[in-house]
C-alpha cells in the first residue's frame, strides 16, 4: 500500500530508476525496488505536519535521492558526513531524518539485514564485512522488515 504525500518542500524530479544505477555504480549497492517505487510515487524533502512514524517520531525529511547535488542535501553527501563521523559503514543508508534531526531512518543494503528500516540514534550502526545478525538489537534498532512495513506505519 503506497501513501501520497503532499510534501510543504519537493526537490526537483529525477529520473530515479537512472539515479539508482548511478548509486549502485559508486557504492556497489542496489536499492531496495520498495524504495525506489515510494520515490517515484512521492518524491522526496519535508514531510507535512503533523507526520508521524508510528505515532512515535515526527518525520522530519527524506533526503533527495540525487547523486550530484551540489547543495550538498543530497543522499549520498548526508551519508558521507555520517559515515567520515564512524557513525554508519557504507552498507547502511540513511534515507530520511526527524524533524529533530537527532534520529535517521536508514535501509541496510546489504546481509542478513537487507531491506529491513533501522534507527540510527545517539549509537552506531557499523555493519562490517559478514556481520551476524546479532550485530543488531531487533528490539532497539530494527524498526521494520521492509520498507514497505516502515511506510505503512506513517501517519
């Protein structure tokens, strides 16, 4: 089930099946279909108010999947300053914020965890190499299973 939002802030539209395949050329990562489906359908920047994730956290963006955003908003730029602080390894993409900018919704890319939405908080998520699924809490960091469970829960 797909949600329509009206965002108060739209980025400029993107091609955004070409903007995957650019994304998986730089990091070696396929986005989640899910994803990009949600993407097509909404586009991206400031959730409306009130926006809720399961009437717990006011949403606050979701980052504008463009690879060459000279702003310096675009996905890949927000995850560089995450990952050069040690907070995200490469394989953890955070996809949106709160309207705090303290908590990041991301989607992992890859393992046992793939597709499932995790919350980066005050902590790390550092996913190297072969990590087991016990490098993630379910109960703390894993929000959903998929991103489709993550965007049926918004409000």
């Amino acid at each position: 089930m797909m949600v329509y939002i009206e965002y108060a802030e739209q980025s400029r539209v993107h091609d955004y099946a070409e903007e995957a395949k650019r994304f998986e050329e730089i990091t070696g990562f396929r986005m989640p279909k899910e994803y990009l489906d949600f993407l097509k359908e909404n586009g991206s920047g400031l959730f409306p108010e009130p926006g809720y994730y399961d009437d717990l956290m006011e949403i606050g963006k979701f980052y504008d999947f463009c690879i060459d955003d000279a702003n310096g908003n675009g996905i890949l730029n927000v995850n560089k300053s995450l990952q050069a602080d040690g907070r995200l390894t490469s394989n953890v993409l955070a996809f949106a914020e709160t309207s705090d900018c303290h908590n990041h919704f991301c989607l992992v890319l890859d393992g046992v965890w793939r597709g499932c939405v995790v919350l980066l908080g005050d902590d790390s998520i550092l996913l190297w190499g072969d990590y087991q699924v016990s490098d993630l809490d379910e109960k703390e960091d894993v929000l959903d299973r998929s991103f489709s469970e993550f965007i049926s829960k918004l409000e």
